[in-house]
C-alpha cells in the first residue's frame, strides 16, 4: 500500500491534474499509516463506560432544541439539571476538531473522512414511509446495526468519539455522532453544515433492517430507490454523493480500493471534476467491478460513481458541480443538513452554525 500510495503522488506530480488548496494542516501526500480494518463488529451496547463517579443517570427530554442533562453526585442535594448552549456545542465541536488533529494514525492522516461516513450511515437508515431510522438512536452502537456489511470500519470512527462523549456524558451519541461529521467537513475545509441538536439515543429495538444504505456495485435505478426513499431528489442525490472528495475505500471493509482523488483529506468538487474530464476505464484486478483513472491509474470511481455521468438527469448536476465549487458547498450542505435531520422530531427550529477552528 505504501508504494501505490507514494506512486499515486508521483503520479499525480507528473499528471495534468489540477491540484487543490489544501490546508497546512492537512497538507499531506497520501501516506500510509493507514488503521487496520476490522470485520465483525461487536456491540457497543451500553457503552458509556463513565469515569465519573458524577453519573447516575441521564434524562434527556426535548426542550427548546436542547438537551437536559441530569446528574449528581449521589447526594440528592447535590442534584442539577444542565441545559447545554450553543457553547457547550462550540465545546464538544472544539474537541473533536482537536482530536482530529492530535489523532493523525489514519489513512492520510485525518479520521475527518470516516467520520463523515459515520454521520452519513447513522441518517441515511432513514424510510420516510414508516417514519424508521435516521440519526435518531445511534442505533449502530447494536449489533445487528453495527455488523451490517456496509458498515464495515465505522466502529473505528465510533471509538475515536467516545473519548469524547466521556468527555462530555450530556450529549446523546445521537448529536454527537452528528456534529462529528459536520466537524470534520467543516474542519476539512468543506462549507459551513449549520446543525441542530435534540437526538435522542434509542435501544437495539430501533435498529433497522440490513439493505437500506445503497450498493456500490448497482446503477442510477438504485441510487434514486435508496435515496428517494429517504425523500431526496437527483440534485441532493448528485450533491451528497460529493463527499467522495474525502477519504478512500478499503479491500478490508468495502472490497473496494483507493481514493476518489490527490487530495482525500480536503473537501473539494474535485469528485465532480474528474469523473467529468478524467476517463475511466474498468480496473483489472481480482477485486470487485470498479472504476480507475486512465491517467494515472491511482484513483478510484464505484459503479454508483459512474452512474452520475452515465444518467442524463444527474449529468447535468454533475457538469454544474464540476464548474463551479460554489455552488457545489451551497447544495452539499443543504442537503446534508436534511440527511441529518431526517425523522429527528426536533422541538426547536433553531440550528447552530459552529465555528471552524483557526
Ligand atoms: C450511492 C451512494 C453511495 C455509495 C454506493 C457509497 C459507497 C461507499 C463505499 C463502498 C465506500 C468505501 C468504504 C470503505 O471501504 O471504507 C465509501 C466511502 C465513503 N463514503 Fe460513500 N457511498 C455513497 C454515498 C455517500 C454519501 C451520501 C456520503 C456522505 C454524504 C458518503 C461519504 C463517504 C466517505 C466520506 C467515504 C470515505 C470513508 C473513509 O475514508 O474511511 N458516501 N462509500
């Protein structure tokens, strides 16, 4: 993996491929530091493990968009309830922006990708006919969730965030997984996702059937049944599937293998850009059907990838995205803000816009 990776630089060095902005802080080749994925996932059920003796109990109730938290210290009259702000949101964003930097050990050096991923897998259960799924519950913490095929790795970006929630017992796993990948997209230079908290977390009850997050192997017919079953339209359909500028498949997880571009630790439209100047051609390899750049040979497309350039309809957002990054962020983050929200019964309107760290 080392040398493909560092022949994937070289590659793009002597490649007519644009590069992109990226941060100082994540400015990095490709590397290989890359975590182990593991199969099989275990339950987290029951996970917080709280090294506070404080904790007794939680009792989450909607409110005005917030979240109460109550605990003590087993003296009844030590009792409070904790109503978190803005700031407390700003805190737990804080420290999952810090981690990101302190924890480097994956991939290209940045969790940022996964967490994305985590976000996006916990809402897109979502069935708007019955009302079931969506990041209400975090209900990935329970097998069978945790142990459906497509989410395959996720448990590493769950174990980068409990640090996190023991840091921080008030906010539901819910929010919290939530508001990482709106950290990380932000964090990763991607547009502002404003975000509202109010998740509650649910038990193994409410985990959903395996077959709602879609196949990579399948076309444009699948693509608009997973996702319209969640509500979407082919332009938030074509928007969303932009996060592929981030982060990379795995033979271990997916069966999949490579970056979708030179520049996985930073959200670009660059995902949009190349499957329409860059061309494509079957990869010959032992692995699943998917896509690689003529050019260099060390990038990757899936086959849902390439249904965006082959349908009509989504071409034309695809060609749109591709010329103008703007608009891209604009409709990315709008319909990330719905994929969140999907079947949360929010008691409050308001959405927090939390800021990036400097
Ligand atoms: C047709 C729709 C989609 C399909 C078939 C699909 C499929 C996949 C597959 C197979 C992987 C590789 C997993 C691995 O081996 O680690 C992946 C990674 C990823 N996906 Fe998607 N995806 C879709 C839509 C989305 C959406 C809507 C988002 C977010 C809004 C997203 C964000 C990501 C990210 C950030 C990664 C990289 C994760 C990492 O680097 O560990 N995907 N996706």
């Amino acid at each position: 993996m080392a040398a493909a990776a560092r022949s994937a630089t070289r590659a793009f060095a002597r490649s007519n491929l644009r590069p992109v902005a990226r941060s100082s802080r994540f400015a990095l080749p490709i590397q290989t530091a890359r975590a182990s994925g593991r199969r099989g996932y275990s339950s987290e059920a029951n996970a917080p493990k709280s090294n506070s003796a404080l904790f007794i109990g939680i009792g989450l109730a909607a409110a005005g968009g917030a979240g109460y938290y109550f605990y003590s210290n087993g003296d009844a009259k030590a009792s409070a309830t904790f109503v978190p702000t803005q700031d407390d949101y700003q805190k737990v964003y804080n420290e999952i922006a810090r981690l990101l930097v302190e924890k480097d050990d994956y991939d290209d050096g940045s969790y940022g990708p996964v967490l994305v991923r985590l976000a996006w897998h916990a809402s897109g259960t979502y069935d708007k006919e019955t009302g079931t799924g969506g990041s209400n519950g975090a209900t990935m913490r329970f097998a069978p969730e945790s142990d459906h095929g497509a989410n395959a790795g996720l448990k590493l970006a769950r174990d980068f965030l409990e640090p996190v929630k023991q840091k921080f017992p008030w906010i539901t796993y819910s929010d919290l997984w939530t508001l990482a990948g709106v950290t990380a997209i932000q964090e990763l230079q991607g547009p502002a996702i404003p975000w509202r908290p109010g998740r509650q977390d649910r038990d193994v009850a409410a985990c959903t059937p395996d077959g709602r997050l879609p196949d990579a192997s399948k076309d444009q017919k699948h693509i608009r049944a997973i996702f319209g079953r969640m509500g979407f339209d082919d332009r938030e359909m074509v928007a969303l599937s932009g996060a592929h500028s981030l982060g990379r498949a795995h033979t271990d997880r997916s069966g999949y293998d490579g970056p979708w571009d030179f520049s996985p630790t930073v959200f670009t439209n660059e995902f949009f850009r190349l499957l329409v100047e860059e061309k494509w051609a079957w990869k010959k390899w032992n692995g699943p059907d998917q896509f690689t750049d003529k050019t260099t040979k060390t990038l990757m497309m899936l086959p849902t990838d390439l249904a965006l350039v082959k349908d009509k309809e989504f071409k034309k957002h695809v060609e749109r995205y591709a010329k103008d990054s703007e608009v891209f962020f604009k409709e990315f983050s709008d319909a990330f803000v719905k994929l969140l929200e999907l079947g949360v019964p929010f008691t409050s309107e308001e959405r927090y816009t939390l800021k990036t760290s400097s």
